[in-house]
C-alpha cells in the first residue's frame, strides 16, 4: 500500500477488506503463473533466463510495458507511503530535533514535498548498491520486520486485556499474532541471517533512541497496557501473610507540608528506601481553601475552586517536582480535612497498594525557627556535573519530554511561600505528640527528620581536600544506640535500637552515601578504666554487630560521666516511675546533646533514639527536652522501631 489510510473514509473497515482481497488476488496470479510456467518451461530456462516470459509470450513488448508499470507503480509508492511515513515521524518529533526542517516542506494542498525530495535521496543511496538480488533481501527484510511489529503490537493489546482494544477484524485472534511472528521471523532468518542480526540491532539502536529523545504524547504507550497488566498480576500474588523478616526493606511515607523546606529530605528519603516503596504524602486542611488556594502551572490561583476537585490540580503539580528531582516516589494527597491526625491516619492506612504498604513514617522535626526556602538555595547554585547527588536535586529534565526545560525555579512557583518566624503553625505540639503516639499505636516505625536543611548536597557529591590531602567534609555516618530517657540504660537490645542499626546500614549502602561515608556505632564503655578502645567496647556489641554483618567503627564514650551529672542534678521521683511522667531536667538533656555534638564534627547524619511519649506526658515538656537534645546537631533522624527487621537467627 501507499500508506495513505489518512485519506480513507473508514480506514478500519476498508484497510482489512482491501488488505484481504489484494492479497488473495495477488496469491492467485502468482500461483497460476507458477503452475503455468512449470508446466510449459523447462527447468534449465527457468534457472538460466530470468527473462523467459518475453519470449515466450505471444506479444514480448506486453510484458517489457509491465515490468515498467509495476517498477514505476512501487517507485511512486514507495515515494508516496515511505515520505508521509517520514513527515509523520518528523511531525511529531519522534527523532528529536533532528527531521524538523522536514515539517516546513510542505505544500499548500498539504504535499509533503521536501520528505519526497528526502527519500527519493535514500532510496537512490540504497540503489548505488548495483544488484538487485542484494537490495531485494534488505528489503524484503524491513518489510517483514514491519510485520512481525504489527503483529507483536495486537498481541500485546490482546494480553494487556485493555477495554477499548475491541478490533473489528473478525478473524483475528491471539494464536493468529503469534503466528504471524512466528512466520515473519522464519522468513526474515531464511532470507538472510547475516541481514537479519543487523535489521534487529538497527531496530533496537532506533528503540532506544525514541525512548531518549521521543517526546511525550497523548497517543498512549502499550508498555503502560503491559506494565499495568504485569503489575497487577504479580500485586495479588504478593501476600502480607508470606511477608518475612530476612527480606524487610524500608518502605517510606513520608509527610510533607511544604516542599520548600524538605528538598533535602526528599532526596535523603529517596536514598534511603533501598528499592523499596517511597511514598509522598500531604494533608490537605481545610483551612488551606482560603489561605493558600489551588495554584496554576503560572503560579497564580485557580479562580473557581468550588466547581473542581482541586486534588488532580495538586496531585499534577507534585508529580512535576518529582520529575524534577529525579526522585522514584508516589505522591498521595488526602482532601479537605479538618483534623490533621485523621488525614494523617488516612493517608498512613490508604497509601499503597496490596502487600506494598508503607511501614516507616518520617516526618519533619516540630520547630518554632523560620524554615529555610530550599528551592532558593538550590535554583541559584551552579549547574552540577551528571551522575552527581546534587544534580539529582537542582537539574531540570533535559527535552526528553518535549522541548520545554523543568526546572528548580518554574517548580517552585507552583507551590505556596513558606510561613514567617512568628506565624501560627496548623500542627501545634500537642497534637504533633498525639500524632507519634497514634503512629506507634498503628504499628509504624517512627522517624523525626531535624535540622536537614544543613544537609549540603554539594558537599556530600565533591569532598574537598585538604593540602594534606585529608578530606574537609563531613564523612560519618553516626548511629547512637541509647535511649536518652533512661540515663543507666547502656547499649540497648531491643527492636527500636535494632531497627536504628539496620536504618543506618541500609543508607550506608547507598551510592554516595557508601563511597564517602563511614559508618560510626556509639557504645557506653564497658570498663572506664581499660587501656585501649577494643577492651571498652561492650562483647555484646560485637557479637550483635558480627550477626548482622554489620561493618562499621565502633566508638566508644564515657558514659559514666553523663550518669554522674544525672545523679547530681537530677530531682524528684526516677525517670522510670511507674507513673511514666518525665522528670529528667533540662541540663540533663543539655550534657547529652553536648556529648553527641563533641563526635559530630565531621558527620553527615545522626541516628538518635527516639523515645516513645508516656500516656500522660506534657506535650510541651516532651518537645522542649527533644529540641534541646537536637541543638546545633547535623541533621539527624530520632528513630522509633515498633516491627522487626531482621533476624538474629539467620
């Protein structure tokens, strides 16, 4: 055909028809010419004369005029369906950039002239070639490679089982596709193996440089069909009955309200998550409708929001900042809500699906100071080399997508200005305390992201170096395995210090949190007297350490010294009265931070224990004494382990 189904009045009605007929009709005169030949030439003419119908035809000049009109009949269709094939391509910038001066070739009837000029070019290139039994089978080849496409397309919409693939071709069917492959590829290897290895790597070059450079349309992908197909399959199989402790890997949710001030976050979850699920969540209050609205893509408020839902609006918008930044996350957004600890509660039992559910909440640390604007500090910093940290969290998306650019700064402005020093915050500590303890009752392992807008992306992608040649940066990653509200506890061996463990290690083993990082475990001292570092380290430790295959240094600290200004400070009934009320005075607090901040140097992340809130704790005081705990430390994780992660037995 001369691919000209555009001009057809019912191309699916007309194309299998005429496709049907042409083909019987075709197959008709070629086997009666075969049968006819044979049965009146003899076999040494058939093999010696390729011109044998012109002799013995009753009028030879009859098939000298056919031979010119079926070569002029497949010149000019090959002219015809090969260039609108190519100003199709170059149309919808299939190729990128590169065809784009065809578009413009175009006459005022709508000719493609210049893709005609274009491919009478190839054509005469493939012609150089000087025999035809050697461009016969590269045809012949591509041709049937077309085929096999064909067919291997309509299989696929048949397994993807989609609705609206409801093909009106009566006898097509699944084995028939299959056939039709299966046909299709016997032939292409028959004619040539050597022709046909080159046809599939020259498909699979152009393949993977449509998935490059190809632009996103609305015409749909069929890898959607089969991934949706796939997914779901394998979805109903993963049962959270089968679920087992040796393969436990984190699957976040992470609570944002603003992304503004959680960009760091974002990514450190991101790296975080161990090919696990990554999940970000937001609540959206009520109160939100008048003060912040429902913003376009220009920055400006959708005018009507009463008549629209406004979450696709919100939902689109965090998909781009997600795109953006290169990070492989869901986004979930719950609607209006009046009560932030039940939107919380719905998206920590809603988020997910099947046996991929979210068992580890992260949320940012509850913080009276003015929240630093991340997309400032990150749209004005240079461009980052590829392949680096930083370049995942300031570079836009190059024109795969199109020809527009994403970047840091258009994100930004699809998203509200982040509160003064001095506003009210939707979430006051009360319900920011009932909120850990309704995580803690669902379950969940608990963490409180503080002070990650410190964390330098930059920093962590280029140590720098010294003139000793010693680096600058921060290289440690810490995990400090002590419950703080209980100062005669040493190192703990409970699920919350064993998930703490696991939390750390899992981010040590993470690209370039694992190749300039080291990983520091901080242990009390089993003997304050002993003479080097190996004898101070409590055995227990080390074997805990050994079955985890665990490998990390192992510092150990005073702690004596911490419990002795406990002792002298501390006032009232003890810390662990069965009343549960937390008596611990500031100071307290204040050596323990003071200890943690002497080993923080030169480290990355902390890992801190986070305690679980008594039943009747003063939310304030709860707050106050983590805040202080929390004081000028690099950015750190408080982490609160409810679920096993690993077995000691393995």
């Amino acid at each position: 055909g001369a691919n000209m189904s555009g001009e057809l009045k019912s191309p699916s009605r007309s194309i299998p028809k005429g496709t049907v007929l042409a083909t019987v009709y075709s197959f008709s005169v070629y086997a009666s010419l075969y049968v006819l030949s044979a049965a009146s030439c003899s076999t040494l003419l058939l093999q010696a004369n390729y011109t044998y119908l012109q002799t013995i035809n009753l009028y030879p000049p009859l098939v000298f005029l056919g031979t010119v009109c079926v070569t002029l009949s497949s010149a000019l269709s090959t002219l015809i369906g090969g260039s609108r094939v190519l100003f199709a391509v170059a149309k919808d910038d299939i190729l990128g950039r590169v065809l784009s001066p065809i578009k413009s070739g175009v006459s005022q009837r709508g000719n493609p002239y210049l893709s005609v000029i274009v491919t009478a070019v190839l054509v005469q290139c493939i012609l150089f070639i000087g025999n035809v039994n050697q461009i016969a089978p590269i045809v012949s080849i591509f041709y049937l490679l077309v085929y096999f496409s064909i067919n291997l397309a309509c299989a696929s919409l048949d397994i993807a089982a989609a609705p609206n693939f409801r093909p009106q071709f009566k006898y097509f069917s699944k084995p028939t596709c299959f056939l039709g492959m299966a046909g299709a590829l016997l032939m292409i290897f028959l004619i040539s193996a050597l022709y046909a290895s080159a046809a599939g790597f020259i498909l699979l070059v152009l393949i993977l440089v449509i998935s490059v450079v190809g632009p996103e349309r609305s015409w749909g992908s069929i890898s959607q069909a089969l991934m949706f197909f796939l997914v779901r399959k394998f979805l109903l199989k993963l049962d959270q009955r089968k679920d087992h402790v040796k393969f436990w890997r984190p699957q976040i949710l992470l609570l944002v309200n603003n992304p503004r001030s959680c960009i760091p976050l974002m990514h450190f979850c991101n790296d975080i998550k161990k090919s696990g699920l990554y999940i970000i969540g937001h609540v959206l209050m009520e109160c939100e409708r008048e003060s912040r609205g429902v913003f376009s893509g220009d920055g400006g408020r959708l005018v009507d929001e009463s008549q629209a839902d406004p979450v696709p609006a919100l939902l689109d918008h965090w998909m781009c900042l997600v795109d953006t930044m290169r990070i492989k996350a869901f986004v979930e957004i719950t609607d209006y809500t009046s009560d932030f600890r039940r939107g919380v509660a719905s998206l920590v039992r809603h988020s997910g699906l099947g046996g991929m559910k979210p068992n580890t909440i992260v949320l940012g640390f509850l913080d009276e100071g003015a929240c630093e604007d991340m997309f400032v500090k990150y749209a004005m910093l240079p461009a980052p080399r590829r392949g680096s940290m930083r370049a995942a969290a300031v570079a836009g998306i190059p024109g795969r997508r199109g020809s527009s650019r994403m970047t840091m700064s258009t994100v930004a402005d699809r998203f509200p200005r982040l509160p003064g020093a001095g506003s009210k915050r939707q979430v006051d500590r009360a319900c920011y305390v009932q909120l850990i303890k309704d995580l803690i009752f669902m379950r969940r392992n608990v963490v409180l992201a503080a002070n990650f807008n410190r964390l330098d992306l930059a920093a962590l992608s280029s140590p720098k170096k010294s003139a000793s040649g010693a680096e600058d940066t921060p290289v440690f990653i810490d995990i400090w395995p002590f419950n703080f509200s209980q100062p005669d506890s040493l190192f703990l061996m409970d699920i919350g210090s064993i998930f703490m463990l696991q939390f750390g290690t899992v981010l040590h083993m993470k690209g370039v949190w694992k190749s300039h990082m080291k990983l520091r475990i901080f242990a009390a001292a089993a003997a304050a007297d002993a003479e080097s570092e190996e004898e101070r380290v409590s055995p227990a430790l080390k074997a805990l350490l050994d079955q985890l295959r665990i490998e990390a240094q192992i510092v150990a600290v005073d702690w004596n010294t911490v419990r002795r200004r406990f002792r002298k400070l501390s006032s009232g009934p003890d810390p662990r009265d069965p009343s549960g009320e937390v008596t611990l005075p500031d100071s307290y607090y204040a050596s323990c931070n003071a200890l943690v901040r002497s080993h923080s140097q030169r480290t990355v992340v902390s890992f801190l224990y986070l305690p679980a809130p008594p039943d009747n704790c003063c939310p304030d005081r709860y707050m106050q004494q983590l805040t202080i705990l929390l004081d000028r430390l690099p950015p750190t994780c408080l982490v609160h382990g409810v679920s096993p992660v690993t077995c000691l037995g393995l």
